[in-house]
C-alpha cells in the first residue's frame, strides 16, 4: 500500500490483520471513524467477526504507521 491508501484499502487491511493474526473471519465491518493520513493514524470499526462459527460484535481500534497496523484495540458491544 501507499501512503494515499483508501478507506477501503484500510478496511481491506484491517479484515486480513484479523484474518491473520486471530483467525477471525469479518462479516461485516463499518467505519465509524477514518482519522488515518499520509498512512498514519487511527481508524475506528464497529465489525462482526466469526471463529468457528460463532459471532460476536466488536468495536475496534486500528493503528496504521506507514500504512501498516501497528496496533489493535478492541472493546466487545
């Protein structure tokens, strides 16, 4: 990705992140807040995941740094 990466880019971005580093399948995954630029920044989710099966809502934090998640925060609703 570039710098002049797209909101879905992000969104693509953050599906595999969860894909790869929870096994976390997305069901759905809105943006509540896109505060990344220049491919640094926050963005801010309200998803569904599925793992095996069950799902579960989740209110998450994406840290991008040079258009890469750096971090995570989730909080279940």
């Amino acid at each position: 990705m570039t710098n002049n990466t797209t909101e879905a880019e992000l969104k693509q971005a953050a599906m595999r992140y969860l894909k790869s580093h929870y096994n976390e399948d997305t069901v759905s995954m809105d943006v509540r807040d896109n505060g990344v630029e220049d491919g640094n920044g926050v963005l801010h989710v309200d998803c569904t995941v599925s793992v095996g099966g069950s799902r579960s809502d989740w209110t998450k934090w994406f840290t991008f740094e040079n258009s890469k998640i750096t971090d995570l925060q989730a909080k279940l609703r």
